[in-house]
C-alpha cells in the first residue's frame, strides 16, 4: 500500500518539476497549455497507479 503512494508522489513531483521548468521558459500561450497538459498527465499517471494496485490486489 505505502508502495503506491510513494509512486504516486514520484510521479507527480516529476511532473511539477517539469512543469515548472518548462513554464519558466514558455511564452504566455505556451503557458496555459502545459499547464492543461500537466493537470492531464498527473490524472492519467494516479489512474495508472490505481490500475497496477488493484491488479496486485
């Protein structure tokens, strides 16, 4: 159980990270895109992770 969260917590500072390297080099329309972009993939990696544990339950 503990394994999930920390995966969950990996995955989703990785993302922050790059998404903060990114915005910092983006233009304004560039922006809210990633921004999108980001919020979608942290979604999709949680659905991941909820995905391997039941299959492991």
């Amino acid at each position: 159980m503990q394994i999930q969260a920390i995966a969950k917590g990996m995955a989703i500072g990785a993302a922050a990270g790059m998404a903060g390297y990114l915005l910092s080099s983006a233009s304004s329309g560039e922006r809210s895109r990633l921004k999108r972009r980001t919020v979608k993939a942290v979604h999709a990696i949680g659905a991941v992770m909820d995905s391997i544990a039941d299959f492991i339950k």
